[in-house]
C-alpha cells in the first residue's frame, strides 16, 4: 500500500511482485514441517477441509498465527500478522491473516486487533474489525475482544481462537475462545524494553 493502490496482491502475481519489490524467494518448510508433512502423506488420507466446518468440536491443529500491534509514542500504530496457515490445507486456502479485519485490524484514531487460531472460521466475522469498532464506542479492549469471540460462539461454532488488541491510549486486552487449557497469552514491551506476559481469562462461551 506504500508502493502501489492496491490492498491485496495474491498468487504467484504476488511472488513476481515482491521480487520486483526486492524480496529474495526462499521456502519457508522446515525439518520439523516437511517430515510432518511426509508422514501425512505417506497415511494417503485425505486433508479433512473437505468437510464442513464442523459445529460440535474443533479439532483442528497446526496453527502458528503471530500477530503485532505496534504503538508509538507519537499515537503512530501499525498491525502485522505472520502465520503458517493451516495444517494439509487445499492449496489456494487463503486464511484470516491477509484480510483486513479478519486477522488484524487498526485504525490510528482508536487501536488496533489482532488474531489468531481457526481463520477459516474467524474470518467470517471480521472480528479484528469488530473489536476495534466496540473500542472506538469506548468498550474497553478485552471486553471487545470477547464480545467479537461471542459473537462466533453464538452463532454455534467450537472453534479455538483469540484475539489481542490495544487502544491508541496504551490500555490493552485479549480473549480466547474455545482453548480450555487456556493456550493463549500476549506480551507487551513498553517503551523502556521491560515486557510482560499476559493470559487471558477464561475462555469466551
Ligand atoms: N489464523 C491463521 C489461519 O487460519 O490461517
């Protein structure tokens, strides 16, 4: 969006793109990937996204979602989000992380949100979008982020996902759905360097 009017560059057109742009080309696989990989394969099942997004549980693996929120002390804030996807996908799946208000939000006048866990669920309501307009009406952050969670859980699926999200004002927040073990946390760096690791509450039903 710096360089061009475009939002969103997809496909192999993408690849041409960031070369042209100056990005080396180079494979994100790894050992402990490949050889996942390979031992699915060798099972010669087929990938389970053939089926319905199941209502009942949710079993899906295989997630690395990273999302950032960065904030300056000018009130500059940017979003970022990094993920593998998702586990034997159907190649072509495009998940939450690259749709604005699927797997990241911001807006320099209120905050920003950002995702991660089941996107082919999650990016069907927008939730980053969704939490960053409950904080624009002055819901703080975390009851936001359950709010947007609930709004999925209420329409009936078990899905596992959480989302973190900060105002331009510093106050932050997160909520998780559908993580019993309680798997998810984010960690905030203040400006000194000092960071602190944060858990969210209970699950959002
Ligand atoms: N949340 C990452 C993905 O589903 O692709």
């Amino acid at each position: 969006m710096e360089e061009t009017q475009h939002t969103l560059i997809v496909g192999d057109d993408a690849t041409r793109f960031a070369a042209r742009m100056g990005f080396t080309e180079t494979s994100l696989t790894n050992v402990r990937s490949q050889t996942r990989w390979e031992e699915w394969a060798a099972k010669g099942e087929p990938t389970d996204a053939f089926n319905p997004e199941p209502f009942d549980k949710d079993e899906l693996r295989g997630h690395d979602t990273v999302g950032t929120i960065a904030l300056d002390a000018a009130g500059n804030l940017c979003v970022g989000c990094s993920t593998n996807g998702r586990e034997f996908k159907i190649p072509g799946r495009v998940g939450d992380s690259p749709i604005p208000g699927a797997g990241a939000y911001g807006d320099q006048e209120v905050g920003g949100a950002v995702a991660t866990g089941n996107g082919d669920v999650m990016m069907r309501f927008l939730p980053c979008y969704q939490v960053v307009e409950l904080m624009r009406q002055g819901m703080p952050p975390d009851l936001a982020c359950q709010a947007a969670l609930k709004r999925i859980t209420d329409r009936g699926y078990k899905f596992g996902g959480g989302i973190a999200a900060i105002g331009v004002d510093g106050q932050h927040g997160g909520a998780q759905a559908g993580w019993d073990d309680g798997g998810f946390s984010y960690s905030v760096r203040d400006a000194s360097g000092n960071s602190k690791i944060w858990v969210s509450p209970q699950p959002t039903r």
